[in-house]
C-alpha cells in the first residue's frame, strides 16, 4: 500500500510497523505540535465476513477510551475516527521498542531493571482496573520501553535505556459498564489466565495472572509453559506448574520467585487478589534482597512506595505521586553534613526518610527532626521572604529526598494544590506541638 499524505487532519512523515490488520504511521499533529502514532485500520480487515465484526468491535473499545486513561505508564490514546471509507487511531508517539527484544536468553535485561518494569506496570494496570477496565491481552509486545533521546532502539541500546515504559493495545479491554457487547477469544494463548482460556467471567485477576508470565519470560528468556501446538499450551497452563524460574537464571532472588509463583496461580484463591499486593510484594523482595547494587542508588518503584507511606502524600493519586517521583532529587547524608544553612536562599524543601536530623539556630538545638518529617517548607511558601529559618544538619547517617521549588512551580494543578495541602496541615501538627509544649511550662 502506498503511504499517504495524510490521514484525516495529520501529515504522515513515515511507517512505524504494519501487522495482519492495520498498518501504524508516524504522524504529525500540527495544532497540538507533536509527533503521534496513527494505527490506520485495513478496510477489507472490517469487511471480512467471519471476523469482520470482531474487528469492529476491537476498534470501537479502543476507541472509546480516547481521553480517558491518563497515566505515565500508559500509551494515551488522542483521537479516534471509525467510517466506511477510513478508520484509525492517533496515539501518543513513544520512540523505543517493545519488551519482546529482552525475551531471549542472550539480550535479558538486569534483574532490577525487570522488577521496576513489572513493578510500574503493576501501578499502570491498578490505575485502569480503578477506571473500569481490564486490559486481558497483557504480553511484552504491548509493553513499550521508550528511549529517552530516541535514535538507536536496538536492544544493546535500551537494555542500558533508562527510559520509561507505556503499556498499549487496549483494544481487547473489558470496560465495565460499556454498553457494547465484550469480544471473547481474543489475547495471546501463553499469556492468558486459566480463567480466560476457559471464557469464565474476569477481573484484574486475568491481567495479575499475564504479567506474572510476562515477567517469567523477561527473567529467563522463555515462556513458563512451551507445546508444539495451542492445545498443548492450553492443557499445561490448565493442569500443570511450570518450572521454577531459577531453573533457567540461577541468580533470581528466592523472594522474588515467590512472587511471580503468586502472581500465577491457576486459581483464584491463591493468585495476588489486587494489584496494590502484587506491587507491594515486588517493592519488598527488592529491598529485602538488595538487588541494587550501589547503595546510593534509589530505583523508582523504592521511591513510590516510600513516598506512599507518607502522611504528607496520602491524599496524592498514584499519577500525581508518579510526579513527584520525578522531580524528587534523592540522597544519602552523612553524619555533620548540612542540609539547610540558616539564612541561605530556600530553593527546595524536603522529607526525612531514615536517620535523625538537628534543626539549630546560633549554635543551639532546637528540635529534632525524625523518620517521615518535612522539613524547609517555610522558604517555599513565605510570600517575598525565601531565607532558611535555622540550621538543618545530620546528626547520623540520613537518607533525605528534596524537591526543588521550581520544579514544584511547573507541576500539575493536583500536584501542586496537594502539596500546599500538605503543608498546611505540617503547619498545623507544629502549631499544635508548641501549644501543647506552652501548656505544660
């Protein structure tokens, strides 16, 4: 087929791939001035008379949730056009590969690299499920890994990549409350739950039970379950275990084999109920196992669970913590460092993760700051006065993070109005404390 022009409003600029239904360009929207993928839909594929109403369907739930899931960790779907004559998705432009290029014994990925990966697809996924939809067609090539500074998306290159990834393809999603009729037998067979296979009713337990084999499958290089033919793959994922991943990867932390045993369970009962458990779980094996190798070092899932621990971000949702994730600067500080100088501008205020930190004024203590504490937030919030208060210094061996005024500034509405939030109501618990002190002199 010769490459078009344009499709509808956008101009094309080339082909980013092309399967057995649809062809997907890079396009350019110039009202919006960016890149997007158009995934431009064969018209004999909808004219097919035994699957051509399957197909039809399949596009109109992709197309519904245009606008409606907007979250880091999910390809955003802009605009939607289903006609006779023309039919197509626009989507976010995410430069990189698919998770397929890291499913082969030679090209895996580190292991840590592989648990933050599942670990923010576990959040994706949470994200969808709390919207009414479950995805049911999980696998590695509807994982995309972005490349940060695009160019090279050769595997060598994105296994050291630090960018981020984008689950796509929702268009075999059960939605809740849709009015139309959901499409059965639709998904990859290795991938699929027990459940799916046999057509029984399904929950976010389905997509629990794909990722579990996705991960599997990013740790050794195969799949948990391999036959010659479909039947076979359906029998053994129905009546058999398969083997254990440290098998085929003799460094897999035992921790960390129980989780994915968890979160492949043939029944119900014994598979992760929720996604907060399996993420929950992944966070801990990480930590328990240490499987960073510099200390210094913060992988992003250890990041969120932290900050969601919190009292100051209980109120955030998981995007508006993904946020902060972010812009957050973190760091270990030795005992004697100062963190914040009396006088000094204010340009960042920040939490106390683990250790004890002396807050002075002229040489004299005045109050201890411990685990979980904000600390600097006066320099960001005083209207025309943006001076350090006091000392701020590390009386053990700290773990800080620090979010920098500016980067405060240009974050989301949410974001920022929960921050303020937040503050307030630090100020509050302070201003209570004093009293409390005042009364007992």
């Amino acid at each position: 087929m010769k490459q078009p022009e344009r499709i509808g409003k956008y101009e094309i600029r080339g082909k980013l791939g092309e399967g057995t239904t649809s062809i997907v360009y890079l396009g350019y929207d110039a009202f919006s001035s960016r890149d997007v993928a158009i995934k431009l839909i064969s018209p004999d594929v909808l004219r097919d008379k035994e699957r051509g109403q399957q197909y039809r369907r399949l596009l109109l739930t992709e197309a519904s949730l245009a606008g409606r899931l907007q979250h880091p960790h999910i390809v955003q779907i802009f605009d939607a056009v289903l006609d006779e004559e023309q039919s197509y998705i626009v989507m976010e432009y995410v430069p990189g590969s698919t998770l397929e290029v890291f499913c082969k014994p030679g090209d895996l990925l580190p292991i840590d690299r592989v648990v933050e990966i599942i670990f923010k697809c576990t959040r994706a996924l949470n994200y969808a499920y709390r919207a009414g939809i479950t995805h049911r067609d999980i696998k590695p090539a509807n994982i995309l890994l972005a490349q940060k500074n695009g160019g090279d998306s050769e595997a060598a290159s994105a296994a050291t990549s630090t960018g981020d990834i984008k689950i796509s393809d929702f268009g075999a999603a059960l939605i809740s409350g849709g009015e139309q009729t959901q499409v059965s037998g639709v998904g990859s067979p290795a991938y699929m739950s027990p459940q799916q296979l046999r057509d029984q009713p399904l929950t976010q337990q389905t997509d629990i039970y794909s990722l579990g084999v996705v991960m599997y499958q990013l740790l050794t290089g195969r799949l948990p379950f391999e036959a010659s033919s479909h039947f076979g793959m359906i029998y053994q994922i129905c009546n058999t275990e398969p083997p254990p991943p440290s098998m085929f990867r003799a460094d897999i932390p035992p921790g960390l084999e129980a989780v994915i045993k968890r979160a492949m369970q043939k029944e119900l009962a014994t598979r992760y109920q929720t996604w907060e458990e399996f993420s929950h779980d992944l966070a801990q094996s990480f930590r328990n196992t240490q499987l960073s190798a510099e200390h210094s070092s913060f992988p992003d899932s250890e990041k969120f669970e932290t900050l969601r621990t919190l009292p100051f971000f209980a109120e955030f949702s998981d995007v508006e913590l993904w946020e902060v994730v972010r812009f957050s600067r973190w760091r270990e500080i030795a005992p004697r460092t100062v963190i914040m100088k009396d006088g000094e501008p204010g340009d960042f205020f920040a939490f106390l993760l683990e250790g004890e930190l002396s807050v002075e004024k002229n040489k004299r203590h005045l109050v201890t700051l411990h685990t979980g504490e904000c600390f600097g937030e006066m320099a960001i919030i005083q209207k025309g006065r943006h001076e350090r208060g006091a000392d701020v210094v590390a009386t053990t061996t700290a773990r800080v993070v620090t979010i920098p005024s500016q980067a405060l500034q240009h974050s989301s509405n949410a974001c920022r109005m929960h921050c303020y939030q937040g503050f307030l109501d630090v100020i509050a618990g302070r201003l209570a404390d004093a009293n409390q002190r005042l009364a007992s002199l």
